[in-house]
C-alpha cells in the first residue's frame, strides 16, 4: 500500500462534508477493482480516486478566487459554470498540497468532470468509477452501466459520456466542448476496437472453423473423439 494513503484519507475526512467522503472512498475502491480487471497500478488508482474531488470544499466563488490566484487557466465555459474547475483545482491541490508528484494521477484529476480527447487508461478508469461507485443511486442506468464497466471500458466511457450529455441537455446547461470532444473521441475509439475484433474474427467466418476460438464445446467434442 502507498503510505500516503492513510494520512490523505484522514485530511480528507476532516475537509469533506460526509457524503463527499463517503462518495471519495467509494470511487478509490471502484478505481482499484477497475485497475484489476484492466491491468493498471492498484495504488496510483486508489490515490486518483481519493484525491479526485478534494477541491469540492469549496464554493464556486471561492475556486474561481483560488484559479485566478494560482495562475490556473480559466476557460470560457467554466467561468460560465465554475463547479467545473474542481476537476483543474483538484489536480493542482493533489500536486501542491497533497504531495502527488505522478502526472498520470493529477491528468486523470484534472479531467475527470469533462473527460478528453485521448483518454488514458488511468483517465477512464476514475472518469467511470466517479459514475458507477457504489454511493451513488441517481442515474437510472447505473445498473447496465456497472455491468458494462467491467466487460468492456471504452464502450462504458461512451455510454456514461452520452448519458451525460442527454442529461446536460435536458437540462439546458451549457457544454463544456471539452466533453463533446472527449465523447466524439471515444466515439472513434469504440469503432476503431469494434473493428479490431471484426479483423480478428476474418478466418473464423472464412474459413468456417471455430479452431481459433476454442469454444469449450468445440474442446470438449474434439477430445471425446480422440
Ligand atoms: O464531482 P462529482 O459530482 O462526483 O462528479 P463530476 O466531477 O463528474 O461532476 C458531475 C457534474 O458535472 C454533473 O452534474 C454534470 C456536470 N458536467 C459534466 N460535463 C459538463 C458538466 N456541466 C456542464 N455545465 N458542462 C459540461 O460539459
Ligand atoms: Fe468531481
Ligand atoms: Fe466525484
């Protein structure tokens, strides 16, 4: 375990009014079942998951402040809603306060609210557990959208992307172009796997053979006959 774990949990507990904290925790543990089913560093995916929200202690007017002051970057759409400069704030107070010296982690901070162009692994897998922890209750999708997470990544990231966008729509709030972009590209992305196992399933259709597949049936009939 990192041994920082601890000490950043018990800040957190003390900056973060409880259902936050609860939400933090159910997130660095989803990140860490996620970095085991995807293969990724159980420990960077813990420390991405707690420290995630941690500038949600703060009010909009308060960030904007604390942006302004740190020569943190303000971008039109979020002086439009400024909630969405936790993520940016969050990356900057996990780098500068809580000692995060790994890109990696403060990239996946910084753009777990919107998503991007290029996700990394690390960026999915915070950006989908922030959606599927098990604290959460509001989406009418969450169930599918679990099941989903732990089958296939991209495919999960692109359906929460567009569950957000609907959502967003419907309520009139303005889009930030960073989340279109992130879900055009993962959009790409999912085509560009989809293809990948169409390659990968060529021989089977033209050669009518289920060898490369090795279905346990296929297996077991093979070996009865010998
Ligand atoms: O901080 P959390 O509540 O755990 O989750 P989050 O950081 O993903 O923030 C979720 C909120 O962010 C949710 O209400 C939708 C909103 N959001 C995501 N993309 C955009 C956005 N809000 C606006 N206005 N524009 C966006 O593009
Ligand atoms: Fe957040
Ligand atoms: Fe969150």
């Amino acid at each position: 375990m990192d041994n920082r774990v601890i000490e950043i949990r018990k800040r957190l507990k003390k900056k973060l009014d409880p259902l936050r904290f609860e939400h933090t925790l159910g997130v660095s543990y989803t990140c860490q079942a996620l970095a085991m089913r995807y293969g990724y560093d159980l420990d960077k995916a813990e420390l991405a998951g707690l420290l995630h929200d941690c500038a949600k202690r703060y009010d909009n007017a308060t960030m904007l402040e604390k942006c302004k002051r740190k020569g943190i970057d303000i971008t039109d759409s979020e002086y439009t809603d400024p909630s969405l400069l936790h993520a940016k704030l969050g990356a900057w107070m996990a780098k500068e306060k809580y000692g995060i010296e790994d890109e990696e982690i403060a990239d996946a901070i910084r753009c777990h609210t919107t998503g991007r162009t290029g996700m990394t692994l690390l960026d999915k897998i915070l950006y989908v557990a922030d959606y599927i922890e098990p604290r959460r209750y509001k989406a009418e999708d969450l169930p599918e959208m679990r099941r989903l997470s732990f089958i296939d990544l991209d495919q999960a990231c692109l359906s929460i992307m567009d569950s957000v966008l609907n959502y967003l729509k419907s309520k009139n709030c303005p889009i930030d172009p960073l989340t279109q972009a992130a879900r055009d590209d993962m959009k790409t992305v999912v085509e560009r796997n989809r293809q990948k196992e169409d390659v990968k399933d060529e021989p089977v259709k033209r050669y009518g053979t289920a060898r490369s597949r090795s279905f346990g049936g296929e297996k077991r009939r093979r070996h009865k006959n010998h």
